[in-house]
C-alpha cells in the first residue's frame, strides 16, 4: 500500500475541502492508497506534520470553506531556510511518501517544480480566488469570490443611490483584475479600475462628472487592491500597501487602495465618496456549486495521474476539459485579464 501526501498552501480558498474529499476518496477507494494530510503548507513537510486522511475524516466537508488541513506561506526554499528543502526531502522518506498532490497557487507550485526537480513525485492543483494562475482557464475559489462581491455590489447600488454617493468598492486581487472585472461586469459598476490599465485620475473624475451629468447622482467604483495611483504612494512602488512587511516569497502586503481613491475622488468631484473593503469575506465560507465541482474534477484528475505514475504535472481547465500540463510551463508567468473582457466591461462604463 502506497502513502500520499495531499498539501494546500498559499491563501484559503472556497473549494480546498472538496478538493482534498475527492484526491482521498478516489485515492483509498480506486487506489487502496493511505491518504496523509501535510499540515500547514510546506511548513508541514519541513516539520514532520502529517494526519492521516480516513473516509471518515473526509466525510462532510464538501461544502465547507477553509481547508481542513490547513495552509501557510512558508517557502522551503526563501532566502532565510536552514536547510528546509533537505528536511522536507529527508520527512519526504523518513514517512515513506511516494507522492504529493499540492494544492495552491504559483508560489505553491514553484516550490513544488523544484522538488520535483529534485526527484519528488509531485501533481499540483490550481487554486486562487485571484484566478491568475497562467495554463487554466480558471482557478476554483475565483467563482465563490466573485459570487460574494457581486452580492456586496448589489447591496451598494441601493444605499449609494439613496444617499447620491460614489462607492468604491476594494476587492483581492494582487497582480490581476479578474475580480474586480467579473463581479463588476455582474454587478453593473459603473467603472472598474484593474492592475492591468495604468489609472489617470483626470478620466475617473471625467467618467464620474458625465455620469452625474447625464442625471445618476450615484455611481459604483469597483476597484483591485493591486492597482497603482501614481500620485499618492512613494515608498509602495505606487502600490498602497497595508505595511511595509513581506511575507515568505517577498510579496507585498496591499490594501488600502480603495480609501486612497475615494478621498481623492470626493477631492477631485465634489461627489461624496465612500469606500468598502470586502477584504477576507471574498475568501471564507462555503464555496459555490461551480467551485465544489471544478475542485472536485481537479481531484480525481491528479490522483488518476499519480496512480498513472505522471510527475512534475499540473492538472489544468482548458475549455470543458481537465488535462495535464507540465509544472515547468505554468510557473511563474501570471494570468492576467485581456482586453477581451475589459472591453465588455467598458461598454457600460459611466
Ligand atoms: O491568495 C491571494 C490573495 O487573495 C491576494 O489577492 C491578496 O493580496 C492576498 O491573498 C492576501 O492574503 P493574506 O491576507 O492571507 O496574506
């Protein structure tokens, strides 16, 4: 009987839990494999953490948020390491692990490139609420979070329009505008401001003051974390930042952008302004149909490939169909949101 080590690493996301019921299941009841939660990202590997994974502690957990093995963005290979990809490759055979399905993002699946080149078996499984992870159409976790801001957005038209206010709305998204673009184009926002399209504030105003004009005392701004004002942020690199802390792989910690730009709009229009951030809610709570389903697909499908003995692979969305793609050509290169569907959303900007 072979041991398997399933990992989720980088941010939660909606979809993790029905992700790893599916690795397990198939896993014990096709495979007769033992099934082993890594504990805390790769943090678990480097410390020995492991759980088994029974039917029964896999029972339940479908539609539950989070992930039940928990996650971290440790980096066995950050610059600060005492020796932690060679702890990980010592627990790696000191628990007799044959393979491991990692779950998570590109930080996550760098890590696991390396390994493999280091000759651990490992498949990975696309996961962000970002949805910028390049070789798959879409990432699980994105539709839940775009479902939870299309909701917040819905609830913004009412009270913006009964108080003629302007409404920024910050939602994640740190490198791409995927967010921000779907729940907007859903949610009718009346400008949406992504990482992607340099920002001038004089076209803002110039959106916001023609709108007005035309009779809506009321607009909804819908806006990225990661987008840049150049105006107002010296030391961010233009990014407004939450702090100056980075964090294992050195990203930034953003936020805080969606309060910047409200100021400066109230400043720049006249027109009252107020901000919400939507924060972590964009990444808690039970996932959406599609999530459970698409998490659930990318399961079956990794473990079918470490049972087919096939490494160094990512299992990927491409149209209707999973397929595998090597880990080599999807790291490190991010999805971001083409003009395709900004330039449906700017037909309804204003
Ligand atoms: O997982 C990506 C992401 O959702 C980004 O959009 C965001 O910047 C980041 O996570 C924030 O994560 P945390 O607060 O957990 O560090």
């Amino acid at each position: 009987m072979k041991n398997i080590g399933i990992l989720t690493g980088g941010g939660d996301c909606p979809g993790l839990n029905a992700t790893i019921r599916a690795v397990a299941k198939k896993g014990i009841v096709d495979y007769d494999y033992k099934m082993y939660g890594i504990l805390e990202g790769w943090r678990g590997l480097i410390d020995g953490m492991i759980k088994e994974l029974d039917m029964d502690s896999v029972s339940g957990i479908l539609h539950r948020g989070g992930t039940i093995i928990g996650t971290s963005r440790t980096n066995p290979f950050g610059k600060d390491n005492k020796g932690d990809p060679e702890k990980i490759l010592e627990n790696i055979k000191k628990l007799d692990l044959h393979a491991i399905v990692s779950i998570g993002g590109d930080d996550t699946q760098g890590v696991a490139l390396k390994l493999f080149k280091m000759g651990v078996n490992v498949v990975g499984i696309p996961k962000t609420i970002d949805n910028d992870l390049s070789g798959t159409d879409f990432t699980f976790g994105f539709d839940t979070a775009v479902n939870i801001a299309t909701e917040a957005i819905d609830r913004l038209h009412t009270t913006a329009e009964s108080h003629n206010r302007v409404m920024v709305v910050e939602v994640m998204g740190r490198h791409a505008g995927w967010i921000a673009t779907f729940a907007g184009i859903a949610g009718g926002a009346d400008l949406i401001l992504i990482p992607e399209k340099p920002i001038d504030m004089e076209e803002v105003y110039d959106v916001l003051r023609k709108r007005h004009e035309r009779g809506k005392n009321y607009s909804i701004v819908v806006v990225a974390e990661g987008i840049k004002i150049p105006q107002e942020n010296e030391k961010g690199d233009g990014f407004v930042l939450q702090t100056e802390k980075r964090d294992d792989f050195g990203h930034i910690m953003l936020g805080g952008v969606g309060a910047v730009l409200a100021k400066l709009i109230e400043r720049g229009t006249g027109f009252e302004a107020r901000c919400t951030v939507l924060g972590h809610t964009q990444r808690g709570g039970t996932p959406t149909a599609f999530d459970r389903i698409l998490g659930t697909r990318f399961g079956i499908a990794a473990i079918e490939l470490v049972y087919r003995g096939i490494f160094g692979k990512i299992v990927v969305l491409r149209g209707n169909e999973i397929i595998p793609k090597d880990l080599k050509d999807v790291i490190g290169q991010n999805k971001t949101v083409d003009d395709y569907w900004y330039d449906i959303a700017k037909v309804f900007f204003g």
